[in-house]
C-alpha cells in the first residue's frame, strides 16, 4: 500500500500530478474557494451509465454532488513522456502542465553564488517566538517560492508556515506557525510554499494522476490531495 500527500497551486487547466505511481483513488480538496469543495475518484468508479467514471464533486456548503463522467475529472496517468517546452507549459512557479513533488530547501539567500533559494537578504537560520502561533526568521522572504504552506524544520521538528507574505519575515510577528508556542530555534530547513512544482522540457515524467476539469483545481487557487493505493485487490 501506498499513500501521499500534497499540495500545488491551481492553474484552471488539465493537470497531471506525477506523485510516482498510479493510484487506486484520489482525494482533491480546494483550500481557497468561498465556497470549498473536494473531488474524489476510485478506480472502481464505472459502470454501465459512466456518469462517474471519472469521480464525483461537491462543495462543502451542501451543494449538489456531481457526477464525473470522461473528460470531465480524474483519470490514472502512466507516466513515462519526455515532455517538450511545449508539452511542459509554463514553467514558473506555481504554474506548469506537469507537476512533480518539490523537496529543495528555499531558506538560503537568492543571491548565492551556488544553492540560492528565497531568502532576501542572507540565510534564513533562525525562528525567533514572540507569542503563540507568530514570531518571525532572522530574514526576510522574497516570497518567489515560500510563504504559506511552506514546510519549516526547526529544531528538528517539522512544522507549517500558515502566515507569511512576500517581501516580510524577519521582523515581530511577521511569520505565524501551525503549532502554538514553538521555541526560538535553528531553522534547518524551509520549502516551498506548493508542495509540488512544474516540470521541464527533458524531463521524463512519472506517474501519477491528471485532473481533466477545474471544479476543484481554479487557477492561482491552493489545492491538496491524497493518492494510494489499495494493499488488496
């Protein structure tokens, strides 16, 4: 049995997410919506209709659910293509066609004459609390590539930044965690604020899963999901 998590920004388009294998189901929620709303898929979703083969929808106000039918959701993606500048799309970040899991560590200074990540004006080493969930780094961030959702190890531990927005960081209250009451302490890690990045021309993509509509994935519109796979059948 497999089973992952992510996050990436939602581009209004067909997408395929290259988790690494293909899934058995898929759960999409999208965080940012006024009204928000999930889409969840198993391979076991056909039947003589087909009206969801390709999942449901709904959003979380009581709204109708929606049958998927082809074309319209989450289909298993095989992987394997050597994408093209234009298969591959826009390739800033938080945009792409193709989407793979981004582990880089962001916290070093932009100016770096080798490793440079987000920080905007050296290294990004220390977390300082002022009180409860907000304290701030020792940097700022230019905000390219962290902000909210990005994952801080501090002191060894692993926690969310929920708060942070570009061109901020270093001063007062500037950063707000997940967790209450984190110590001051070394930041040893900082990722990007999507937890998954576009891909690039040359690249051989992965499996993984494609969305085929955008009930649930708008554009500039934070989306996380779960993938596994069943350990039977």
């Amino acid at each position: 049995m497999k089973w992952v998590g992510g996050k990436f920004n939602g581009t209004g388009a067909e997408l395929v997410v290259c988790c690494g294998f293909v899934p058995d189901a898929v759960k999409i929620v999208n965080l940012e919506t006024a009204t928000p709303c999930y889409m969840w898929w198993n391979r076991h979703m056909a039947d003589d209709s087909q009206l969801s083969i390709e999942g449901v929808y709904r959003d979380t106000d009581g709204g109708a659910l929606l049958d998927l039918a082809q074309g319209e959701g989450i289909q298993p993606y095989y992987g394997g293509d050597l994408l093209t500048t234009t298969t591959a799309g826009t390739t800033t970040y938080g945009e792409g066609n193709y989407l793979k899991e981004d582990r880089r560590d962001y916290r070093f200074w932009d100016e770096r004459a080798y490793l440079p990540g987000d920080g905007a004006l050296g290294d990004i080493t220390t977390w300082t609390l002022v009180s409860g969930y907000t304290g701030h780094f020792n940097h700022d961030v230019n905000g390219t590539y962290c902000g909210a959702g990005s994952p801080v190890l501090i002191d060894g531990k692993l926690y969310m930044v929920s708060l942070l927005t570009a061109g901020t960081g270093n001063a007062t209250t500037e950063v707000t965690l997940n967790v209450s009451g984190v110590a001051t302490g070394a930041v040893q890690f900082l990722g990007g604020k999507y937890g998954y990045k576009p891909m690039v021309a040359n690249e051989v993509t992965p499996a993984g899963f494609r969305m085929n509509q955008d009930n649930v994935n708008e554009n500039d519109m934070a989306c996380v999901f779960e993938a596994w796979t069943w350990d039977s059948d």
